[in-house]
C-alpha cells in the first residue's frame, strides 16, 4: 500500500477489526454486499467521525489508477 494515504487509513483500529473479522470476510467473499451493508459493524464504522473524515480526504480514483498502472 505505497499510495499516499493508503497505509494510514488501513491502520485504523475499525478498518482492523473489520478486515480481522470473519464474519464480514464471509459476506464479502460470498459477495452478500445487502447483507453487508446492513451489517451493526459496517454501520458503525461508516458513523465513526475520524473514519469518515480521513476517507473523504482518500482520494480513491487516484488510488485505483495508481494500482493498475503499477501492474502494468
């Protein structure tokens, strides 16, 4: 995760325990994206206010065009 950014908002402790969950894995590789959404965990961490802040400073295009460049 070299994008600016990237790192930082991955270390957050509910990024963490989200990715760390099994459950929410299990939705998402189930691809039950409803589900997901709906889920008490999820909802929590879109409601967290330092979250939400440093996800609208993330500029996630740019991110994407730099991961598929990077590849190429």
């Amino acid at each position: 995760m070299s994008f600016p950014g990237a790192h930082e908002l991955s270390e957050h402790p509910k990024i963490i325990a989200l990715r760390n969950d099994q459950d929410i894995s299990q939705m998402l590789g189930q691809r039950r994206l409803l589900e997901l959404i709906q889920d008490p965990r999820i909802i929590d961490a879109a409601n967290d206010p330092d979250l939400r802040a440093r996800l609208k400073k993330f500029d996630l295009n740019a991110a994407l065009t730099y991961a598929t460049q990077k590849q190429q």
